[in-house]
C-alpha cells in the first residue's frame, strides 16, 4: 500500500521556501541570522529538515515565481509547483517581511523543541490563517479555481463561489449557459478515501450528469484533477452514521439597542 501521510514539515518547510525566494536575506536577518548558512543549520538542528540541502531546494522550488529575485530555481520545472505559492499567496501574501517572519516563527515553534525566540503577539486571524495552511480541501478547492479551464468541459466557463452557501457543491460553471456543479475534494498523494457529506451526496443525486465530484490528486507533488461526473451512480459509496452532540449557548430574550 502507498504511503498516504505527507511529509510532517510540509507546511513549514514551504512557508520557509516561500520566504526566502520572496524576501531574500531581509528574511534571514529577521530571524537573526547574519547568513543563508547558518539559517539553514539552524533549520536543520531543529529538525524541520534533514539537510542543509532540503532547505535550498525548498527555496529552488518558489525562487521561478518571484521574478524580481534574481534567481532562476528550478525554472525547468514551469510551473508544476506553482499551486504552493497560491495557497501561500492567498494567506499570507499581503504581509511585509516582517509580519510574515512571526507567521513563520510562530509555526516553528510549534514544531520544534528548540524555541524560536519570539515574544511577538500574532493576531488571532493570523492564527486562523495559520490553521487554514494545514486543510488539504482549501489547497485542492485553490487548485481547482486556478486550472479548472484546463478540464475539457469547462473549457471557457464562468467560475462561481459557492462555498459559503453549503448546499452540497463548491463551484458553479457556466458553460454557455450550462451549468455544471463542482465538489472538490484533496489527496496529499494518489491513493486513499475521499468523503462526501449528506448534504453532497443528496446534490450529487439530484443533478447527476451536472454534478462532478473532482479529486485533486498528489498535492505533495504535481497535482492532477480527477473529475467524475455523476459520482454517486459511477463510485461505490458506503454511508457511515456518525453521532455527535452540538452544544450552543443562548441568552434570554433581551432588549436591543
């Protein structure tokens, strides 16, 4: 059977990537480094890489995607990698160097049994944001929103958001005024379960040829979509009844002003 785990440093290992493409040596010194060299070392000490190595090629990896930093990477990759950076971007791309280094701290020292000396206060959307990074689903659903044209019968469509509205898909496409939904699910390689909700599952049935369940794939790597029309008539599902208590807290009816 394949190994369905992703490497455990993955988040890190990538925000540390993405940092030293994006910011260079302001990256470094930010955390108190006065080379890449011993950045690196202390990366490695603290058990987030198992080389210096690991850690440069982490950087090799984003370095094609910041034009303005003056190194190539691995160029000859294109852009097979490029998902990484959305998902980043879309957290994290707004922030200066700075704020993004106690992003990165604050990741390590929750990693790592060496502390990564720091006091600073991270906001609690930070956090949030922080918590988002780990979710596979957001990685694929990010995935998907930038490269469902390359899926033949999207070719050409319209995106919407759905996600908010939780009734069963994730994205409408229009494609010339038909419509397609899509629910999007993640894999860390290619093999392993996928899940559908109630909700999905009961929409998936209700729009059949319309509705496709589309899989990304191997988001440890390259990713590659899977799309399934009709998933509910074409994949074996078996339903699992799961019981869980939800607790709410209500006031007594007060005046508002």
């Amino acid at each position: 059977m394949k190994n369905q785990s992703k490497h455990e440093n993955y988040e890190i290992l990538n925000l540390i990537g993405y940092g030293l493409a994006k910011f260079d040596m302001r990256f470094v010194k930010c955390f108190g480094f006065k080379t890449k060299t011993s950045f690196y070392e202390n990366i490695v000490q603290r058990g987030i890489a198992d080389t210096i190595g690991t850690v440069k090629n982490r950087q090799d990896l984003f370095d094609p995607f910041f034009d303005n930093n003056g190194r190539k990477g691995w160029w000859q990759k294109g852009d097979a990698y490029i998902h990484r950076k959305i998902h980043i971007d879309s957290l994290f791309g707004l922030l200066d160097v700075d704020d993004f280094t106690k992003i990165a701290r604050s990741y390590l020292q929750g990693k790592s049994s060496i502390p990564a000396k720091t006091d600073e206060e991270i906001s609690p959307l930070a956090k949030t944001k922080f918590k988002q990074l780990q979710i596979t689903g957001r990685e694929a659903e990010l995935f998907f929103m930038n490269n469902f044209n390359g899926i033949d019968f999207f070719q050409n469509g319209v995106l919407e958001d759905a996600r908010m509205f939780g009734d069963g898909y994730d994205f409408q496409i229009d494609v010339r005024r038909h419509f397609f939904l899509a629910e999007i699910k993640g894999l860390r390689t290619d093999y392993g379960s996928i899940r559908m909700t109630q909700k999905e599952f009961k929409t998936a049935k209700e729009y059949e040829n319309d509705y496709a369940l589309v899989v990304v794939t191997n988001l440890d790597g390259v990713p590659r979509m899977n799309i399934v029309f009709n998933p509910t008539n074409k994949i074996n599902f078996t339903m699992q009844t799961i019981n869980s208590k939800q607790i709410n807290y209500h006031t007594s009816s007060l005046k508002w002003r």
